[in-house]
C-alpha cells in the first residue's frame, strides 16, 4: 500500500511539474516580427521587438530616437502604436526611430518555440535590471545599453534620444537612468520618461512625511527592507547596479534629465505595489509620481532636469503617449512636415482682430480686420495641407476646394491664430 501510494504522489508531482516546465501562453499582441541583435559573452542575443524603421540600419535623416518598453503584461505594440500617432500628430515620423523591445518570459519562449539559448528571457525582475534566465545570462538594463549603442552608431545625426517606459517599464526606466553606465556623445540629448511606475527608487533613507508629499525624513518603521534595492539602494543590489555603485547612482540621478510621467487619474490600485516599502512612497501611482517629483528635485537635481509630467485626462493607460504635452516632451523639435495635427484647432483664438468670412463658402474666403501682408496654411480633416499663401489680396480663392470642414492657420507678426470654415 505505502509503494501505491509512494507511486501515486510522485506520479502526481511529475504531473505538476511537467505543467510548469511546460507552461506556455502567447505575447497578447503577437510575436513582432523583427530582431534586435547583439553579442554578449561572444554569443550572438536576439530581442524581438517593435518598430517602424529597422534598427540595424544606417540612416543620416534620424534625428530623434525611442526606446519605448511595455508594462508587466507585455502590451508592447500598443505603446509603440500610440508614440508612432504621437510622432505623426507632431509632423515627426519621418525624422524619428521607434523601438519597443518585447521582454520575453519563459511562458511566451514555450509558446513562440523560441530558442532558449540565443533569446534572452526573464522572470518579471526584468524590470529591475535582473539577469536572464537562459545561459548566455544578461541584464535588461544591457539590453538597453546595446540598443543605445546600436542607434548612436547607424544614426549619425541623431540629436535626441528618450527612454521611456509604462507601469513595469516606467520602473525599469526609473531604475536605469539611475544606474546606465552607456557612453553617450555630448551632442546627443538624453531624457529618460519614467511613466507610471508602481514604485520608484529612492537613493537615500529619506521619504516622505505622512500627510504631506513635499516633506521628507527617515521614517521611522518596522518595514526592515524599505530602503533596500528595489525601493532603495542600501543592500540587495542586483550584479549590474552594484557594477555601477551608490556613488555613481547618485550622481547620475542628480545630473540626468528625468521626466516622472503620470496620468492626472491614476488613482486606481490595480497592479499597485502595495508591500510596506512602496507604502511608504504614497498610496497611489499618481501621488507617488507628485512626491518623488518633489524628492529628487530637492535632493537630486541640477539646472531643473527633474520635471513632473502629467497627461491630463487619463488613467493607466499608454494612450497617454498622445497626450498634446507629452508629445512635446518627445518631440520638441521645431521641424514640422506638412502633416499638421488638427487637434490643435480644438480651440480656436477669439481674442484677435481677424475673423473669417463667409462661412460657409463658395468659390471666396474672405479675412477681415487688419490681415494684409500675413501668411496663411489651409489643412484638410487629415491634416494634410492643401494650400498657403501670403493674404496681399482682399479674398483667398478656394473654389477648387472639394466641399467638405477646413482649418486655416492665420500668422502675423504678433499672433497666430486658428479658424474652421466650411466650404460649399
């Protein structure tokens, strides 16, 4: 009977482990089709990844680059969907690279039949800069210093580069521009975005006073492991971030450019880190973006680099990469393609002089009020601009217009102003 039942149980525990050895589900976007190539150790590393240009080649037009990582659930695509949107409204895709690397667990290898010994693959401590689980083992935050490296050398004239990450990313991205050790150009601007993290690093033992989100002291607490790595720097550093040091953290969290990302409703606590250490950081993502907004820039800023960035009107979402001011964060360069965001009429100015008239109309646009001598674009629905000129004459002709909503941006030398009109 004891052999019987000795059988049966292992038969039993075969069963369940067998399970989890072979526990496979697939990446909820799909496999992407590209690879990110690199060699560590002397083996070759493949990252699956999004994109709407191919890293790997050489280009001289690219002057903005992204590197953009997905939350614990792995929804990658939508958060390169929604910056390659946020780089059309803002006329930049042409002049922009976007990569969103998948970062790959064992449950999608399993289901994709990757190849464990080149694909890179962790537990969900990727986000923390922890080492791969298969054997060439490798750190997600070298996974981000090989891709910088790769876009600094086949982009030439590139002149800004983001890092940026949502919910799991925005952890990661919060903890690397802690602890990269990359060697980036001078001439190359580097801002990393932490969006929506649960929980942020704190270099020193300070945090923030009960009750209030712009005092901080060392609390005093039974949370034993509150400053410790990933809450803190003191103890339990992962083999990549003590590579870097405490020393060399701080100074480069004080000298990065680190935006704290946060949408003005992500009060929610779904997916909240809520062990005693991130307690102790605030009680929700939003709050605890505020409060650590006010820590390091007490603490750890120089020449304002430390900004809170927040996407009004949103929750816990990547769609918050489309946010107007987010964009800008982005994509602050002046050089726009005619492609024009039509959301930018969403207002139109009344308190100038020029008005527009009749509308709707026919075959003639009229400006009135004092409009010589100013220039004039004329978009369609799609932002697509269908004419321009310089309003010498009374009139615009615009018959050869097809019927249909218009917007027209009026310049001066003192304003700008934006007006929709109809055309018959």
């Amino acid at each position: 009977m004891k052999k019987q039942l000795t059988i049966w149980l292992c038969f039993i525990m075969f069963g369940l482990s067998a399970h989890v050895i072979a526990q496979s589900n697939p990446l909820p976007e799909g496999l992407p089709p590209s690879r990110i190539s690199f060699k560590v150790n002397n083996k070759t590393v493949y990252i699956p990844y999004w994109r709407n240009l191919a890293i790997g080649t050489r280009r001289t037009n690219i002057t903005n680059a992204i590197i953009a990582f997905h939350g614990v659930n792995q929804y990658g695509k939508s958060v390169y969907d929604n910056l390659r949107s946020a780089a059309i409204s803002e006329g930049q895709l042409n002049n922009s690279l976007i990569v969103s690397p998948i970062m790959m667990e064992l449950d999608h290898m399993n289901y994709h039949n990757l190849d464990k010994n080149t694909y890179a693959y962790w537990t969900r401590r990727w986000k923390f800069g922890d080492l791969s689980q298969n054997s060439n083992r490798v750190s997600s935050f070298t996974v981000i210093d090989k891709i910088v490296e790769i876009l600094l050398r086949n982009n030439p004239n590139l002149k800004t580069l983001t890092i940026t990450g949502f919910s799991a990313g925005g952890q990661m991205i919060n903890r690397y521009a802690a602890g990269s050790r990359v060697s980036i150009p001078s001439n190359v601007k580097v801002q990393y975005v932490s969006y929506a993290p649960s929980i942020y690093l704190y270099p020193d033992s300070r945090r923030r006073i009960s009750g209030s989100e712009n005092r901080f002291r060392t609390p005093s607490t039974n949370c034993s492991n509150y400053n410790k790595y990933e809450f803190g720097i003191n103890g339990n550093l992962n083999s990549y971030m003590r590579a870097t040091g405490a020393t060399a953290i701080k100074r480069n969290l004080t000298n990065r450019t680190v935006y704290q990302m946060i949408g003005e409703r992500d009060t929610g606590t779904r997916y909240l880190d809520v062990r005693c250490g991130a307690k102790l950081q605030g009680d929700n993502r939003y709050q605890r973006a505020r409060i650590y907004t006010n820590y390091v820039r007490r603490y750890y800023m120089r020449n304002d680099n430390k900004k809170l960035l927040v996407a009004r009107g949103y929750g816990h979402s990547a769609g918050a990469y489309k946010a107007r001011n987010v964009r800008k964060v982005f994509f602050a360069s002046s050089r726009r393609s005619k492609a024009f965001d039509v959301h930018e009429f969403d207002k139109e100015t009344s308190t100038n002089e020029i008005t527009v008239y009749p509308n709707p109309a026919s075959n003639r646009l009229h400006l009135s009020g004092d409009s010589k001598n100013t220039s004039y674009s004329i978009f369609n629905p799609q932002g697509k601009m269908v004419r321009k000129g310089i309003n010498n004459a009374p009139e615009i002709t615009i018959e050869d217009l097809q019927p249909g909503m218009y917007f027209i941006q009026i310049k001066t030398d003192t304003f700008t102003t934006q007006k929709t009109f109809i055309k018959n």
